[in-house]
C-alpha cells in the first residue's frame, strides 16, 4: 500500500524541511485537480490512462490526509518557535 510519508520522519526536522513537504504534496494534489477534477490537463495520448494500484483516487486521499498530518505539525513547530521568542524567519 502507497504510503505518502511517515509524518513521524519530520519530528525532528527543522520547519523549513516540513515546508518543503508540503509544498511537494501540495504539487501532487493539485497535479491530480488538474487533471481528473477540473480537466485542465489532457492525457498525452490513449495510453495515459492505465489500471493502477492504488488508484490515483486512493493516491489523492493519502495524499490530503498527509497534508493534515504536515499542517498540523507546521503549526506545532511555528507555535513552539513563537512562545519560545526565537524568529525562525529571515
């Protein structure tokens, strides 16, 4: 089963490393909008669309769920910086 990421993996990290997550995951849901929701991408040719497992459904569901996960841990990590008095912006 397709695992989009061990939210455990980014404990320890630094934000600007969860960022960067995101941003990745981010690119991949709006890839998938894109493409199967709003139709703003047409497949490069009939063999585009292929049986996969999982399904890019099931990849978009990991994939939002994973968002939450990262978020959440975003905002752990901001708030823990902003109480503790240190600027993690340049």
């Amino acid at each position: 089963m397709y695992v989009p990421g061990h939210i455990q993996d980014f404990d320890n990290k630094p934000i600007e490393d969860i960022i960067k997550e995101r941003n990745s995951v981010l690119k991949k849901i709006y890839h998938f909008e894109n493409k199967y929701i709003l139709n703003t991408l047409k497949p490069d040719n009939i063999f585009d669309i292929k049986c996969v497992d999982p399904s890019p459904e099931v990849l978009y569901q990991c994939d939002n769920e994973y968002l939450v996960q990262l978020t959440e841990l975003l905002n752990k990590k901001f708030n823990e910086k902003v109480w503790n008095g240190e600027k993690w912006w340049k």
